[in-house]
C-alpha cells in the first residue's frame, strides 16, 4: 500500500512528504520496504527533514521493526541569478557555500557533509533523525532554493503462521470428522486443536457429539513466541444420527451408477416429497435439491471427485448412501 503524507509548513513552501516504497526483498520471517522523506526550502527557511522514530513510520504501520537504516540521500541546490530581470537558477554543488548536516536525537552526528556520507548510518535505536542544510558559509544575498530526499530502509519481522480460515460444518449425530481436512483455507499443519470443553485434541478424528448444537473447536498455529495464528471450527451437529440412520420408508432406494461422473440416477422413493443433500466426509453439504417424483436424476458433474454422502430425507426417515464421484 502506498501512503503519502503532506504537510505545509511556510509561506516559501517547506514540506515534508513521507512515501511508502514497494518491498525491495523479503524472506519467511522479515520483510524490508522503504520509505522517503523530503523537504524543500530557501536561503532564508532551509530545508530540514525531520523523522520522528517510531512515530512518523508508516512501514507496517511502525509496528515490529527490527532495523532502520539511511539507504539514499539526495540533495539539490540552486542559487537564483537574476540577469537583467531574467530569472536564472544556477546549480550550486555540495561544498560550494553549501553543505549537509545529519543529527540524532539532537545531536549532530555527521556535520557538513554531502550527500553519499550519510548512506548506509543505522538509526534503529534513534528516537529523532533531522537532515537539515547548513549555510553558515553562504554569504552571498541571491537567492536560493534547495531540496533534500531521504529515503530509509526499514526490516520488519513478519509472521506467517496459518490456521486456515473460521469453518462451519453441519454433519449428523455421531459422525466421524477429519477436523483439519474441515478447515477452509491453507492451514499449516503441526497446530494444536482445543475441543469445545478446553481440552487438548490428540486425535485427529473425532466423533460428532450424540446432541445437536453447536461445538467449538480452535485450532492454534505458532511459528515463535510472538507468531501465531488461530481459526475457529464450528461442529453445528444436526438432529439426524450418522450411527442409526432410519430407514423404514427408504429400504428400496437405489443409487447408479456408483461411481458416477455426471449424473446420479434415484429410483425407489415413493412420490412425495423428498430432500436430497450431498455432504463431503466432513459434512459439508456441496450439493442439494428438493424433488418430487418418484424417481429423479441429480446432476453431480460440478463437484470435485471423491467419496461423498448422500442424504435422502423424507418426513422423519433418512437413509444414508455412499458414492464416489470420479
């Protein structure tokens, strides 16, 4: 993201812009991006840019700096000649009247110098950097104008632990479910899962529980002291029983063909209507349709190959089908 700061401090136009630069190298712990400062001004207000520490670092919002260092200063001076009523800036190098002095935390630290002297100086531990033009050698009463740039090279430490992303599943009653194959996102593995009466999962199968309700189960990634990351799984457990699934008015169902790449064929429900639902193994519904016939066709092309399970639930039946869609 791409901040940009500007302040309007004199009637000579002295300013202080502070810009977000793009991330130049980054690793798995700590990443590096840049942010400029400059300020322009005359032989009567010189420019001076000051960078209050942590207060005017917008890189990752000032937060878990671990370096910060002068990368590039640039300097430009140009005395204004005025030629029979013309106008004319001339340049006026480094040294010639001209030069720049660098001050932590009030203290002068590098004094008049130029530009390429102030590259590569750590100001990590410094609460206050101020670059400001030193003029006590121009005499002359023309007039000037300057600009100084400042950029800083700022290393902050990232963290990249994952723990996916917050998931609700809806399985029946007693149903085994693969709680990290239930989280949405790109969970890193290795993490600790918490069940929903704060103990310690070992098992990475559970068993959804005998009532239905909704049961929390937190799963926590740390990479460091300071690196972690936490999702929550929400087991909604449904009023239907993965162990006992009734059957009396389904017995004759029939599923074909299994395995089916396209189209599943159902025959043997009487005429009435019925609900067909098709959840992954860990509950997911994927696919679902109301139907009225007493044999009817459901179209499963869309969903990704694997092993599912059909629901087909009628008044107060269900009866339960595996298939395998390839």
């Amino acid at each position: 993201m791409n901040t940009l700061l500007f302040t309007q401090v004199t009637q000579k136009v002295l300013f202080l812009i502070a810009i977000f630069g793009f991330s130049f190298y980054a690793s798995s712990q700590t990443q590096t991006e840049t942010q400029t400062f400059t300020a322009s001004g005359t032989e009567t207000n010189p420019a001076v840019v000051t960078i209050n520490i942590p207060g005017d670092i917008t890189v990752n919002n000032g937060q878990n700096i671990e370096s910060i260092v002068i990368q590039e200063v640039k300097t430009e001076a140009s005395i204004i000649m005025d030629l029979g009523g013309i106008s004319i800036p001339m340049p006026a190098d480094c040294g010639d009247l001209i030069s720049y002095s660098l001050a932590l935390d009030g203290t002068i630290t590098i004094p008049e110098t130029c530009d390429a002297d102030f590259q590569g100086q750590d100001v990590t531990s410094n609460t206050t950097v101020q670059l400001s033009t030193d003029l006590s050698l121009f005499t002359s009463l023309l007039p000037l104008t300057m600009d100084i740039e400042v950029t800083l090279a700022i290393t902050y430490s990232v963290c990249s632990a994952d723990a996916g992303e917050d998931t609700t599943i809806e399985p029946c009653k007693n149903e085994p479910i693969v709680l990290f194959d239930a989280l949405d996102g790109t969970p890193q593995t290795g993490g600790v899962w918490i069940d929903h009466n704060n103990n310690e999962v070992t098992d990475a199968i559970v068993t959804a529980p005998n009532f239905p309700g909704q049961y929390i189960y937190i799963y926590t990634v740390q990479t460091s002291q300071d690196c972690y990351d936490e999702t929550v799984l929400i087991i909604d457990v449904q009023d239907c029983d993965y162990s006992s699934i009734k059957e009396e008015s389904l017995n004759n169902i029939s599923l074909y063909p299994n395995p089916t790449n396209g189209l599943l064929h159902i025959e043997g429900i009487a005429q009435d209507a019925y609900t067909l639902s098709i959840k992954d193994l860990n509950g997911r519904i994927v696919k679902e349709e109301k139907a009225y016939s007493a044999n009817t066709s459901i179209d499963i092309s869309g969903i990704q190959n694997g092993v599912y399970l059909v629901h087909i639930l009628k008044n107060n039946s269900e009866r339960v089908i595996r298939i395998v869609k390839q």
